[in-house]
C-alpha cells in the first residue's frame, strides 16, 4: 500500500496521456448508450445558460476554464466538476441549452491533463457518468473532432480512477468512483482492464460501508441515500450491458432499500441524524423503486443504531448507538438519544439538520441542535479540527413491544468523565400512536448542574400556550406537551431543507424551588436562553461578520459549576393529577430498564428527573 501512494504520482501522469496520440484505439462513440436516471431542474438549466449558478443560496457567475477556486466550499466543487448540471441542461430542453452543455464540456476536455482537477476519483466517475448519460442530448450531433476528444477524456480519466482507488475515497464517494469506471468500461468495451478492476474492488468497497441491518456505516440518512442511488445506477449499467450482476450488489441493493426505507418520515423525506437533509421526497421514491422492487421497511436497525418506533399515524425515530467509528465520522453529530417525531405527514419534533457553510456545519453537531438533553458548557464527545471526533460516549438500548405499544430505554455516558453523570432516556409510545411519554434523568452526577432537553419543532408546527401546558397545532391534528417542569418557548433554527428556516422549540428544564429567594441558576438561563450554543452560534456566524464573531466569542464564557440547593424531585402522582385537569390519560405501564446499566459516580444533590408527555387531543 505505501508503494502504491509514493509512485501515484508518476502513474497518474502516465495514465493520464492522450491516447489519440499513440497506437491505442479511440471508438467514435460510445457502444452502449446510457441514460441519465433521475430528472433536472429546469430552472437551475436556464441560470446556468447565462452564466450563473446559485448553490446553498449563494449565486455565483461561471467564467471560461474556470474549474477550480480556492474560496469555493467543496461542495460547490463537487457539484461543478461532476457535471451533474447536465440534466438540469436536458431538462430545459432548448436548444441554448444543449449548446451551452456542449461549450462548458469542451472548455473542460481542452484543458491539459496536467491541468485537470482529477485527484478526488469520486468526482471524476460522477463527471463520466453524467458525460455518458447525457451523451445522446449534448455530444451526439457533435462534430467528429469534439466526440474524439470526449472519447478520449472517458478513457483517460477511468485511468485516473483505477490509478487512484481504493485508496483515495472512502463511504458512498467510493461507490461513486468505481460507478464511473463501470459506465466507461461498457461503453468502451475495447479496455478490458476497466470492467476487471471494477470487479475487484466493488466486493471490498461494499462489505466496507454497508452494514448487516443494510445502514450506512457513517450512521447518516443521507449517505445511505446517496449509497442506494449509486447501487441502483451500477445494476442499471450492467442490465443495459447484459453483464452478469455480482452477487455482493444484488445483496446490497435488497438489504439497503428495507433500510432507508426506515429512516423516512410520513411525509417521505429523511430522518434528519448525522449530517443529514429531508432530500425530495420524489426523488428518494423514485430511487427507492429503481434499486429494488421490494416495499419492505425495516423493522428496526440493530446495527445502524436507530430505533423505530410505530405505533398508529405516529413514527419515532431515534439515535440509540454511538457515534460512526474512526475514518467514517467526519459527518458524526452529538445527537446520541435525540428522536424525532411525526404523526401522519407532519413531523412536530425534529433535529435542526445540516449545513455545508462551514460555520453552521460546526455548529448543528453539537446537543443543542438535536432534540435531547443537554448540559451546559459540556459536549460528550470531543469535535477535532480536522472534523474527526474522539471520546466517543458508551451508548445502550433496549426496545420492547406488546399490543402495538412500545418501550425504548437509552443510555449514554459521554457527560460522566465531566461530573455530569449518566443520560437515561425512557420513551413510552402508545398503541393507539396518540401518546407519547418521556423521562429524562442524570444518574451519579457529581457537578451541580442543571440540565435542559430541547425538542426543535418543525416550522410548520404553530405553539399556542395552555393552562395545563402548550397545545402544538399542525394542519391536521393538535397535540398538547405537558410536564413537571418548567417548559418555555423559545426560538431555533431548521436546515433540513438546506436553508436556514426560523422555527421554535420547547425548553424544559427542572421546575423551579418553592422558595421564593431561590431563583433558577444563571448558568442554566443562560444555557435555555438560546437555541445553540454560544460559542456554536459564533463559528455560526463567522463567515458572515468575522469582526463580530470574534468580538461574541470573546464574550462567551463557559457556565459555571451552581451551589443552588436541591431542586426536590417531583412525584408521579401531581404529574398524572396536572394530565387529568386536561383529561388526557397518561400511560402508567412500565418502561423496561436497559440490560447492562451503567456504574453511577458518588451523587451529590442530583437533578431530579424529568417527565413529559404529548398526546393528540383532536384531529
């Protein structure tokens, strides 16, 4: 493996030459057609024809033979070196469009191959695939020089792929690179070599990334999504090519397809964990149908870590297992025991999402971004510069069902080397899926701190305070959230469409002392009093006001450890007497303790635990 990294210059170099100057041979145009699967965006076609592209709601102007900038984000890069936008082109249909495909194509293989932006091999099998199924709208009326030309690049740049794998990408990135080679390598039959070397490596890169239950290794929807997409282009390429399917794909596709099934809410869109977005819910439909026939969901996901919970029009989803291990977690969130949940095709309680900015990437990986318990001035698990993460939480759950009801019991430990003790997260869902039911507590806590569990509404969720607590209003159905203790409103943030949406979420925190001389700690206001993090709303920002973010970093300081006396635990009995005055019944049945419990430190003055309910009170 070392040798292959220290000669991989000089062996790109040499796959990289032109073969239209030597003996090799150069087809006129491509054996198999290919067709490009999934529908564009006419709109995006009709900016791009003047010259302009707009990507995560910042515009910006193409320039001749520009292809690489440092300034730009990589996913911008990614999107514009992958010629991607060629079927938004397709889409738009019009004759400006097919000559503009064919212009920003050319000014592409023009370039000299010394030139060429080909060291990320993922890149470079999207820009193949999407040459070869966009071939028929933008290259086949060309004239003969340009389609030599293209030819030519096809078999250059496969070269460049098998120079560079496996070692260069990893996760669904990989299966995007070997998808390229095995486009080139049906359409230009003459080089054997490609389908050999893409036949060797698809077992390793499959078995790598995909896990038993069919989960995506990085514990991330979206990854496992974009993993099901190109395992359903692979086995469209070699149906069109009448090769024999590997019985490693096959399998993949079958296991995958249950999976990210699961991880889809009421309204089709994605479960928002570890980095990911909604995705159009069409879209993730549509590649769902051309991976597998099959319409099983997937009942739970044991080796992915995710708890689904279904009961009625009501689905729960969970982040029950520790972060994705080292070399798969640059995308990893500190959403450990956070849920989201939907009734029908509204989801009411859901995770903030993901950015690719870099200062709200930073930013939504920490607690607070995530429905879930958090304590101030502590994060359980250690963020590196690189995006990599350390001090993984030991995490432990146990799911039981009867009658159609459910039971989740979570733990994890990721405060407990920092005096915060041991999370413990028991979640009851009703039979009927019109109950929902928490407790939410620290165990062998040694720091006198209080906690806060957030729960991020949706957008389109409408609050309205109650006597007997807040009735949360959706199009269809009203929901009422009680608890024993304090509960405010404040304001968050939602990027799972990938734009920033303002939206509210409920803060709960322990109720207050009786004693009228003992008010909430500082600390803890100030850890409830927004929706992320101080110092996350800082790097938040940074790229907007670099002055003003220093100047509020600066400012921010970590809560201090509180000596406030000890806040009584509330009874079962005043929290089911409060639920009667609104006349909806609280589930008593038990919820089952975890298996392995985890050792508590020596407790001084604990928080008590916390108790919660939402229940559907009219439809």
């Amino acid at each position: 493996m070392p040798l292959r990294r220290w000669t991989r210059g000089p062996r790109l170099a040499y796959a990289m030459r032109n073969p239209l100057g030597g003996f090799a041979r150069v087809p006129a145009a491509p054996a198999v057609v290919l067709r490009d699967l999934w529908p564009g965006n006419a709109m995006v076609g009709e900016k791009l024809v003047r010259n302009r592209t707009e990507f995560d709601g910042t515009p910006r102007s193409l320039q001749s033979g520009i292809w690489e900038d440092p300034t730009w984000p990589a996913a911008y890069r990614r999107w514009l070196q992958g010629f991607g936008w060629l079927q938004d082109l397709r889409e738009l249909g019009a004759e400006s469009a097919r000559i503009k495909a064919r212009t920003l194509v050319s000014h592409w293989i023009r370039q000299p191959a010394a030139e060429r932006a080909t060291m990320d091999p993922s890149i470079t099998g999207a820009r193949l695939c999407a040459w070869l199924g966009c071939y028929e709208f933008f290259a086949a009326s060309a004239d003969d020089t340009f389609r030599q030309n293209l030819m030519a690049s096809l078999i250059m740049e496969a070269r460049s792929i098998m120079v560079l794998m496996p070692e260069a990408v990893y996760g669904w990135q990989a299966l995007c690179a070997l998808k390229g080679l095995l486009a080139v390598a049906v359409s230009i039959p003459d080089y054997p070599e490609f389908l050999t070397r893409y036949l060797r490596l698809i077992d390793e890169v499959i078995t790598s990334q995909i896990l038993p239950d069919g989960g995506h290794v990085t514990r991330n929807p979206e990854d496992l999504f974009l993993s099901v997409k190109e395992l359903a282009e692979m086995l469209y390429i070699l149906q069109v090519a009448r090769l024999p399917l590997p019985t490693t794909l096959v399998d993949a596709a079958n296991r995958t397809v249950p999976a990210l099934r699961a991880m889809r809410h009421g309204d089709g869109g994605l479960a928002l964990f570890n980095g990911s977005k909604e995705r159009d819910p069409q879209l993730v439909e549509l590649v769902l149908n051309r991976a597998s026939r099959a319409r099983v969901v997937a009942a739970g996901l044991p080796e992915s870590g995710f708890a689904r919970l279904s009961s009625g029009r009501a689905l729960l989803i969970a982040d029950a297992a520790a972060p994705a291990p080292k070399g798969f977690d640059h995308t990893a969130h500190a959403g450990m025991l956070s849920f989201e949940f939907s009734s029908g095709k509204q989801r009411l309680i859901v995770n903030c999402g993901s950015s690719t900015q870099k200062g709200w990437a930073e930013a939504l990986r920490y607690p607070a971004a995530h429905s879930v318990l958090e304590l101030g001035g502590m994060s359980p698990m250690t963020f590196e510069s690189n995006g990599t993460t350390s001090r993984p939480p030991h995490v432990t759950r146990t799911h039981a069902t009867q009658d159609g009801a459910h039971w989740l019991d979570m733990t994890h430990n990721g405060y407990e080397s920092q005096g915060g003790g041991v999370y413990h997260r028991q979640l009851y869902l009703g039979k009927d899926g019109r109950t929902l039911r928490g407790e939410e507590r620290l165990e062998g806590a040694t720091l006198v701190r209080s906690p806060c569990v957030r729960f991020h509404l949706h957008p389109d969720i409408m609050v309205e305070p109650t006597e007997n607590g807040y009735l949360l209003h959706s199009e269809e159905e009203s929901w009422l959230f009680q608890s024993d203790g304090h509960i405010s409103v404040e304001e968050s943030v939602y990027l799972g469409q990938g734009t920033k949406e303002a939206t509210l979420q409920l803060v709960l925190t322990p109720p207050l002392p009786p004693r009228q001389d003992a008010p909430l700690p500082e600390a803890t206001q100030e850890s409830a009093s927004t929706s992320l993090p101080a110092d996350a709303q800082a790097r938040a920002t940074a790229e907007q006001d670099e002055a003003q973010t220093q100047e509020q970093s600066a400012a921010t300081t970590e809560p201090e450890s509180t000596t406030a006396d000890p806040i009584p635990t509330p009874q079962e009995d005043d929290f089911a007497a409060e639920s009667a005055k609104a006349d909806v019944a609280l589930p008593q049945a038990p919820i089952p303790a975890a298996p392995q419990p985890l050792p508590a430190a020596s407790q001084q003055t604990p928080p008590p635990p916390l108790h919660w309910a939402l229940s559907l009170i009219s439809e």
